[in-house]
C-alpha cells in the first residue's frame, strides 16, 4: 500500500494533482465561517466565480458537495413535476444526469451518438423541435468517453429553435480548462466540481446560474424537493458573503473555500490569462494524443474535434491487459484510471491532463513523466513500440 | 482584518479548534478516490464511526456536505408525503429541521419549551399517543440554546409507547462529546456534521443508520426526491469501501475523510475510551459554566440537567453591549459566537468547548485563554467581577 510519503503522481480525470499554495489552505487552522478575514474569501471566491465562468451577471453557488450534487441542484430547482428535459448524451454521465433529473420528477428523453461520438447539430435540432423542452442539458466532456460537446453550437441551435428552452451544461470535466463563454452563449447553468480544471481538492459543488434561471427557481408553481440544495435557501447567503457580510444557513466547508479561492486567483491571474489557459490544455491534450497514436494506440473519440482537451481515452492495444498495464504504470509513480463506461470498461483506459500538470508543465514535468511511464509498460506488456 | 497569521482561538460552538495531525492530513497531495491508500483510510473510518457512535451493526454514510445535508438525508430517505413527523424542539436547530421534513412531504407536529428549557417527558408522551408518528427526531444539544435532551429517557418512553417509531438524533452539537449509546438505546439515526466534536474541519455529512431504518428507506412505497443524499445509491459504496474495493457514486472529499479518519482513530484511542472523553467534556463545561456563574452571568439553560456540555450559552449581564464585548474578546485572540436563536439573538452569546480544547485543555490552555479573555472584556465592558 502507498502511503503519502510515497506520493505517486495522480493523473486522472480527477482528483488532479494540486498547487502547493492550493493544498497550504487547506491546513488552514481552525476559522469561523463568519471570521471577516473568510467572509473576505468567500466573498472574493464568488466574485472571482464569474470571471472563470465568462458571466459578469451570473450567480455563483459554492456549496459542501461534489459535481454529483450540482445535478440534484440544477434538477431540484429548475424542473418541476413533469416537465420535459432533453440530455444530450455522449457518455454514462449523461445517463446518471438522467437519472438524477427523473427523481425530480422531469420527464427525460435523450440525444444518443455511438461510443466515441457525438449527436449531430441535426439529430439535437431534430428532438428540440418535436416537443417544448423545459431544460436542455449537455456534458461539456463526458469523463467516461473522453468526448467534447460543441457546446457553442448547440447553444446557438436552441436559441434558434427554442429560446425558452433552458441551458444546463455538466462542465465538471471542462471548467477551467475548455473554453465557455457561459453570458456570451447564453448558457443558463454551467455546473463543476473543485477536484478537476479548478485544481482543488474533492468536496465541493460549484455552479454559476443566470439571472433568467435564477428566476425560474424562485417563481417554481410547486416548492423543490431539496432542502440543502436549495437555491432559495443559498441565494442569500452568497449575496451576503458577497457583500462581505456574516450569514448563515449550513457551515460553508471553510478550508475548501479558502483552497478554492487561492486556485481561482491563480486561474485568472497566472500568465496573463483564462485564454492562454486553455491554449495550454489543448496543447498539453494534443501532445499526449499525438504521442500516443504515435505509438500506435487508438482514441477513444472518433475523431480530434470531438476529444477532451482535459482527459485522454485511449483503448488498450491488442494483447495488453488492463490490469497488468495499470500496475505496471502505478510502479513506475503515476495512477491513471481504467474505462467507465460500464459496457466499455475494460477496453480503455484514461489520462486526466488539467490544471498544475499542465498549466506548470515546463517545470513538472508531469505529462513527460506520465508518458514514459505508459510507454515503458506498454513495452514491458509486449507492446512493440 | 485577520489573517490565518495571526490566528485566533476558534472557541465558537463549531468550527472548533483542530488537531494538527487532523490539520495536515488536510494537506495530503492529490490522491485518487480509489487509490489504495485512500481506500483503506475510507474503510477504517467508517469501521470507526460505529465504534464511536456505539453502533455495532449500524450503518454508517461520511458524505461531503454539512450536518444539514443530514437532515435531508434523513428526512428523504425515511419519509414519505404525509407521514407524520413529531419534533422534539429544544431551539431554532428544531424549527429548521422540521422545516427540511417538511420539504420531503412530512406532517410535521412539534413539542416545544421555553427558550432555555426542553419538553417534559409528560409531554412528548402526551404527543406520541395522540396519534401515530412514523418517526420521531430530537436535537441533542440545540446549539442556538445550548440545551441538552436526555435523548436516553425519550428512547426510553418512545420503546413503551410507540415501538414503531424511528428516532432520529440530531448529534451535529453533540457526537463525540455526549453520551449516545445508539444501538443500545435503538437510535435509528445518530447525525453529525464534521466540524464540531468530531474536531475535522466542516464539508461532511456523517451519520450512522440503524438496520432498521435502512429497511424502511430501501422499501419506501415511492422512491425518494434526493439522488444526491440516496441511502440507496451510497450503501453499497459504504460497503465496497469497508470491504476495502474501489467503488464510485459521486466523488468522495478525500482530504476531509483522511483527517475524519485521523480523528476518529485519536477519539477512540486517546487516553484510554471514550467514556473518559465525555467525562472530560463534562468537567470542562462545568469548569466554564461555574466560573462563568461565579462572575455573576445567568445562563441560558434553566438548570445544569438540561445544558450542554459541548457549549456553554450565557446572558450577557447588564450593561455589556453585544458587539462591543466580542469585540474586546476577539481582540484578546480569541472568537466566541454570538446568539443565534433569532428572537433573543442580542441578548446571549455562546463559547464552544469540545475536542482538542477540551481533551488537550492541560497542554494547550484553551479555557484558561478564553475565560481570561472573557473576564477582562467584561471588566472592560463595565460588568464588576
Ligand atoms: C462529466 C462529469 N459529470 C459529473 C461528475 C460527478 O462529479 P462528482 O464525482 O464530483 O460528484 C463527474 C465526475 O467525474 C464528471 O466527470
Ligand atoms: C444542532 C445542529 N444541527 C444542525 C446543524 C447544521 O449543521 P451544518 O451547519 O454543519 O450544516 C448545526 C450547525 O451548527 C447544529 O448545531
């Protein structure tokens, strides 16, 4: 068994590795969740939310959580008994977001493309214009597949097709990362987790909501099924934290927040920009691609317009077990993580790349680090490279 | 505005001061939710929880969230609409609590006392023969009174006169510092957050379910409004974990259940039992309480039977302005909490002695600190002492 001493480098799709300024906060000596000096954080924490979300009017929710609890958070307050929900689906997390939406009672039907792909603009236009959908959801990367929604295009189709039709985007795999204009594209909710592009540690639920849906949720004909994920409850204690003020309504999980905090600082404010940002995961993501096809692997997605820049699925080659090769690389220092997709599982395995392994890659090393441990295993698997 | 720099006592009824070893399992690098490492730190946390919650074949959730997220999960899992709920109110925590049943389609009836005081045992009987209660919940300590239940006398009385009825104890202001004997007093569902005596930083639901209840909630007539706090969805994920095998829901916070674990493991261990533990909570509340007294402050409980020993909430005697006081004390390095109970919020405040400040109290003076603080604050203030 490992133990922290013997840190072995985690790239998966999440939890990343973190900064060390990131993980300092974390140790933050006991603080009371209405000390000023955390009221300041929180406070700056939400505002810089907006900026990292491109949506100088949304408003932030950061809650005790995980990505998870921001799909009962978006179905809870916005879908009402009955209610029609269509899922675009590229992978099992579009199932579970499903299934979260049907235990509140939304009515769901789904946009499906094969393994590896994505639905077409028209197969998604084909199902918008057949009934009146309440809410639209999309996963930005589907974290079982490694495929990426064009999610600026489906936001400008439903604007077209059905503009009262609301927009909810599963970005827990591509926040911070992937480029989302959220006010630009007229996204309604964009939702996250702290343990992925946003560099921090697991425990968080992140979502930033536009004033149109904010409305939706308050002006609900029935109350939501939520009592924790209410966004009734929590709309005033981020506008108070915001204002700088104490409040209260569940213990914010302080030593996240202020971890939080540090990471967004670092995204908005290291090496000049969000973009350049992004320019770095599409490079990082392309490097890693390349050098694995280069060996002779194949993706996972079908094609490069349609792969993550913030995870690499990749199939095993002929001959190489999974866990053999995943062993094999976690001796030489690195975790990866097998398949998801429960039909799929045992085919592929995946690579996360975000945030410090890839923004401070120069001086990490982390991504050269990962590949030579996953070529030097494919060889020892009797992969010819 | 302070800074982690200068850090102050944090002696408020939770957050509470933390270990250090609790405090730098905080800052574990990233490491997997289903890295070896973590997942035998997962299990023996929850093999540890039943320790501490004396519940042998009880069932315990560490979810991320917050002691509120407890009461959803409770109330969603364990109510359907129309059951009838009966509340045993002992402060605002009851008022909120069965606000959340509530919210999932409970009926709720509420037994209430004076502000400082708990329903008589004559009462609670006189509400559970009036009609059938499928579940019946308690606030152990009610943070906003400090009023201590006597959850034992109320199991008790629950057994002889509605055997039927599950109860739910609401243990945020009290696990790991009051006396529960779950099982043996057939407690259905003993709920904490992490950040009180359990002395972790807050962002986790954690509870343990008796087998009973878990029958109830896996054979619900409708299924439950809540995916995220699901006992069905996460009971297989407590298992696979206890059974040391990687499994995944939603992803776990792994810094906070590593220095859950931490902690556990020191209330189990340190200086012999856990009985010794409360003794030590005993006697510091009364060493705050007597002292406090003894300057000529009223506190707010109506009599030592009926108060907390994880906080002590006392009036502030004439003359001491609220914020003034805080003031003076925050400025002598130490953070007390003022009232919460919204109808005499300005007229008492509240100091929290659980965990570290008490258990360590020899080594690390954390009374002797905070009552000194208090005594000159309110000499300060004009109060003669
Ligand atoms: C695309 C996507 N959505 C949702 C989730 C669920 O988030 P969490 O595991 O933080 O609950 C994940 C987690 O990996 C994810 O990748
Ligand atoms: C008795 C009691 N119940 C419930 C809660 C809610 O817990 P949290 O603030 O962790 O959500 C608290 C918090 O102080 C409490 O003291």
């Amino acid at each position: 068994m490992t133990t922290p001493t013997q840190h072995r480098l985690c790239m998966i799709p999440g939890p990343v590795e973190f900064d060390a300024d990131v993980l300092n906060a974390m140790a933050t000596p006991a603080t009371s969740h209405v000390d000023p000096f955390f009221i300041e954080k929180f406070g700056s924490a939400i505002e810089l939310l907006r900026k990292v979300f491109f949506a100088p009017t949304g408003q932030p929710f950061v809650v005790a959580g995980s990505g998870t609890l921001t799909w009962d958070a978006t179905a809870a307050n916005l879908v009402e008994n009955g209610d029609n929900v269509l899922v675009i689906n590229t992978g099992i997390f579009g199932d579970w977001f499903a299934e979260c939406i049907g235990v509140y009672g939304g009515v769901v039907d789904a946009v499906r493309a094969p393994f590896g792909s994505r639905p077409s603009l028209a197969q998604i236009e084909a199902a918008l214009t057949s009934k009146h959908y309440k809410l639209v959801t999309v996963t930005h990367v589907d974290t079982s597949s490694g495929v990426l929604n064009n999610i600026e295009d489906i936001c400008v189709l439903v604007k077209r097709v059905s503009p009262n039709t609301l927009i909810a985007l599963d970005g827990v795999c591509s926040v911070g990362a992937e480029v989302i204009k959220q006010e630009e594209w007229g996204i309604d909710v964009v939702m996250t987790g702290s343990q992925k592009a946003l560099g921090v540690p697991p425990g968080l639920a992140v979502m930033v909501v536009s004033k149109r849906a904010v409305e939706v949720a308050l002006n609900r004909k029935s109350p939501p099924t939520t009592y924790f994920a209410s966004f009734k409850k929590w709309l005033p204690i981020m506008q108070k934290y915001e204002a700088r003020q104490a409040s209260y309504f569940a213990t914010p999980p302080v030593q996240l927040i202020l971890a939080l905090q540090v990471s967004l600082e670092q995204l908005v404010a290291a090496q000049g920009s969000l973009e350049h940002r992004f320019a770095q995961h599409r490079a990082a993501s392309a490097k890693v691609k390349d050098t694995l096809e280069s060996w002779g692997l194949q993706l996972v997605p079908v094609n490069r317009a349609c792969a993550a820049n913030t995870l690499t699925a990749v199939y095993y080659p002929a001959g190489v077990a999974p866990a053999e090769f995943l062993g094999k690389v976690g001796l030489k220092g690195v975790v990866l993580a097998g398949g998801l997709h429960p039909e799929h599982a045992t085919k592929y395995f995946r690579i996360g790349h975000m945030n410090v392994s890839v923004v401070n890659d120069s001086l990490l090393n982390h991504l050269e680090t990962t590949l030579d441990a996953i070529k030097a295993a494919l060889q020892e698997c009797g992969h010819k490279i």
